[in-house]
C-alpha cells in the first residue's frame, strides 16, 4: 500500500464526523438542493434544482451544519436513514413535509449529517425527493472533508441488500466503503441482469449508462463525478431469464469496454457470482480486454467469502453474510488501489 493511501485509510465516520470545525474559508450555504456544502454521492437527478431525486441503492447526502436543529424538506411520504454526528443510523418510516431530525435539540455549534432513502427491490419506498433543509435562524450548512476515494458497485438484488436489516446500508458495497473510509454508491436494482432480456429483465450493461434503470432513462453525465473504483456483481438472474454463455459473455465484455471509457484511471473488479453462475463467461470477457490492453481489470473469485449460516436463502446474503463479504473486498480493493497509485 502506497504510503499516500495508508494516511487516509480510515473509518468514512471519522472523515465525516470526526471534524466539527469548518474551515476558516468556508462558504456558509442555506440548506437548498443546490447549496454547494451539500455532498450528493451516487446518481441524483437534478433536472428540478429545487427537488433533486435520488435514482439508485446507496445514494445518500453529507453535510455539516451549524445551529442545535436540522429538519429535511420532503415533497411526499417515504422512509429513509439518517445520522447526526456519527450517531447510528436513525429509520423514519412514512415521513412527510417538514422532517424533524433533532426531536431533541443539539448542543449549540458545528453538527455533521448524513441522509439515505430506503429502498426495497430496487425501487424507492415512497417518494424521494430532497427539497432541502431546514436549519436554525442565522445556521448554516459547512462542505465536510472529501473522502479521498469513491467506490462504484454495480449489481443486482445482492448489491442492493436485499433481505439485509437495512437494505443498502447494511449491503457489502455500503460496509466495504464506510470500513475503508471512502465515499461509495451502489448502481442496483433488485431482479436486474447483466443483459436486457426479452421478458423484461433490467439490463445493467445498459443501465450502468444511465441516470436510472428506467427504460429510456437519460444518459448518465459522467462528468458529475469520478469512480476510483468499479465494483460488478452480475450474473446471478441473467440464467433464468434464457441469457446463453456466448450472450453473456459478449455483453459483459462490452460492459467493461464502456466503463473503461468513463473512467479511464479506474480499478475495475469483476467479482465471480456467489453462485458461480457464468464465472467462466465472467473470467473470459476480463481476459479479452486485459489481453487487449486493460492492465487495470480484474477477475475476483469469490470461493469461500460466504461463511455457514450467510444467507437469508438461498441466493441473498444477511448481515453476517455481507460482513463477510466486505471483509474479504476491503484488502482487494486496498491492494489494487496501492498497485495502482
């Protein structure tokens, strides 16, 4: 490891809560969806700046505030996770209008926030959609430290924490970011496949271009921010959904091509399904673009990461199961960022 990623390797708490003073040249902001104080990790759509929407699992929102009370500005009802000074995640379920955050009041001065909207398959439970926050006459919003990586995972139900106690914030990709202290967003949806299939099944290969697994959604603007990392879970639908290994195989490569593309300087790991499915395909298209120059892409074998007792069924990881594999991620991914540095 590179002596660089050894000074800021450390728990994502202690980069975001562990600093209450803003410097001294910080801008104060207002708390608004446009305020630049406020750090949008993952694929938000911003179309309407007064009500910006997040589109996929493990999108969330840091900021620090000033004042002893925060509320969230919320257009309709939904769920969602919030964490106040590093505090563990609070879950408001069925919230509306002006959220209250602080029931009880803060001790006056500098406060850190993070917000994450629960989702459930993939799709968002209520309506998401951040109108802004509310804060103390005369408070204002302060940009916390940036987090010196950002991992992108692109998956399925797995990588969306299905059946975990949290969904996204309880998934491996979530864990494997907060253990390594880097920023992090998971491109999923549950039931997805690698390939669009003709009954209907979501393609990543195809989403992971866009701002949302929504058919005929935009494409996504690459230039909103830059992965270090890109992480892929992909495979485990695609065989009931009549996916052939040549298929399979074709479009995964093509998958790492496009995102080669957009992120040229990144890592990329493709992590062999937890049920082996299409391993061979997956290992074949990583060789194809290593061979053709991509000295930077990866097979991982993933045999072993899940311990007795991982599963929640027979294909979705619990919390123990994604403790696990974060576990076994986490070094991978230090060690290739060390190489690559």
């Amino acid at each position: 490891m590179s002596r660089w990623l050894r000074l800021f390797v450390v728990p994502v708490a202690a980069l975001l809560f562990g600093l209450g003073t803003p410097p001294a040249h910080a801008a104060a902001g207002d708390g608004s969806p446009s305020d630049p104080n406020i750090a949008f990790q993952g694929r938000w759509d911003t179309t309407n700046p007064a009500a910006v929407v997040p589109k996929f699992a493990g999108a969330y929102l840091t900021t620090g505030f000033t004042g002893t009370r925060v509320a969230l500005r919320q257009r309709s009802t939904i769920d969602l996770y919030y964490s106040i000074d590093g505090a563990a995640d609070v879950h408001l379920r069925n919230v509306s209008g002006t959220v209250s955050l602080t029931p009880a009041a803060l001790r006056p001065g500098n406060h850190t926030l993070r917000v994450s909207y629960r989702v459930v398959a993939g799709s968002y439970h209520g309506d998401a959609v951040f109108q802004g926050l509310v804060l103390d006459g005369g408070a204002t919003t302060y940009a916390l430290p940036r987090p010196p990586r950002l991992l992108e995972f692109v998956g399925d139900s797995i990588t969306v924490g299905t059946t975990s106690s949290k969904n996204a914030l309880t998934a491996y990709g979530w864990l494997t970011g907060e253990q390594l202290g880097h920023a992090h967003t998971q491109i999923a949806e549950g039931g997805a496949c690698l390939v669009s299939a003709a009954d209907g099944c979501t393609g990543m290969a195809d989403r992971f271009l866009r701002v949302s697994t929504t058919a005929g959604s935009a494409l996504w603007n690459f230039s909103r921010y830059r992965a270090d990392v890109v992480i892929i879970n992909l495979g485990t639908n695609d065989v009931g959904h009549g996916v052939s290994t040549t298929t399979f195989q074709t479009v995964y490569t093509g998958l790492l091509r496009d995102i080669r593309a957009k992120y040229p300087q990144a890592v990329i790991l493709a992590l062999q399904t937890f049920t082996k499915r299409y391993a061979a395909q997956t290992q074949a298209a990583v060789q194809t673009v290593t061979v053709a120059g991509d000295r930077n892409t990866f097979f991982v074998p993933t045999d072993g990461w899940l311990p007795a007792g991982g599963l929640s069924d027979n294909v979705h990881p619990n919390d123990t199961g994604h403790r696990a594999i974060a576990a076994r991620l986490a070094p991978i991914i230090t060690e290739k960022l060390g190489a690559a540095s």
